[in-house]
C-alpha cells in the first residue's frame, strides 16, 4: 500500500516533529557525552534512542507523552551510567574497554589482534591512513575503546 489517508501522515508530521524537539532539547541538557563516540554502552544507547523514536513516529497506540518518556529514560540512564563510571573506578571498568596495543615496536601482537577479531588488513588501512606505509616508521597501534585505530610512529618519525 503506497497511501492510507491524510490522518497517518499528519500524525506523523506532528508527532514526529514534537518527539525530535524533544530529543534535542534532552540532549543539549544532558551534554556532549550523551551521544559521544565512546564505546559499546554509548552505542547501544544511540540506537535505542533511534529505535524509540522511530516506534513513536510509526505505532499509533504509542502516545507523544509515553514516547517522550522513553528517550527521557534512555538519556537519563545514559547520563547517570557516565557520570557514576567517572566517580567509580568499578562501573568504569564494566561499562568500558581497554584501549588494546596490537602493533608494539613495529611488530603485530597476534594473540592481542585475536583476541579483538582484528586483521593485519585492517591495520595495515589504519597505516595507510596516517601516511604510513608499513611498520618500519611505526612504534604502536592501538585499538581504541570507541573502535577506531591509533597509529603512534617511532619518535624519530613525529
């Protein structure tokens, strides 16, 4: 069916409009961290933040108010996870990875990079990246706690 009636898509509009204002403005008060590009726990939060307010816009039995309180939940359970993990070295350590060295000294470490299901393919992209085009000019690469590749040439290379 390509269109049901005017009604469904004016709900969508109005209802969809009000929910982002919503989700902004939750967002802007609770700061740059909310949606930061930290770890797993910050992912998944993202997108459960756009999973509720996709299932606001598109199920009429879900209220703008019932909506809204979803993703004020979310946005709250977020803030106090990352401001407690800052205080308490415990959540920290359970809500967040390790950076992880899987290049040291020019060498790859092969357990480290099994451990984190990563390819010397992969790295060898992270170098290229950086503007290195192998590991002679290389003292690390880290995997960092968001996913993404460090690469820290040799001191004489910086």
């Amino acid at each position: 069916m390509l269109f049901d009636n005017w009604e469904n898509l004016l709900r969508i509009l109005l209802i969809g409009g009000a929910a982002y204002v919503a989700l902004v403005f939750m967002l802007r008060i609770s700061g740059k961290r909310t949606l930061s590009k930290m770890n797993a726990f910050d992912l998944v939060v993202t997108v459960a933040l756009g999973s509720t307010l996709a299932t606001v816009l598109l199920d009429r039995s879900i209220p703008l108010a019932d909506g809204v309180l979803a993703l004020s939940l979310l946005v709250a359970l977020q803030y106090v996870i990352t401001w407690g993990s800052v205080r308490s070295q415990w959540l920290q350590k359970l809500v967040k990875s390790q950076p992880s060295v899987l290049v040291e000294k020019g060498s790859y470490r092969d357990e480290a990079m099994r451990i984190q299901r990563v390819t010397r393919e992969e790295v060898e992209a992270a170098l290229r990246q950086h503007g290195h085009s192998g590991l002679d000019t290389i003292d690390r690469v880290v995997l960092e706690t968001d996913g993404s590749l460090s690469v820290i040439p040799k001191s004489d290379q910086r």
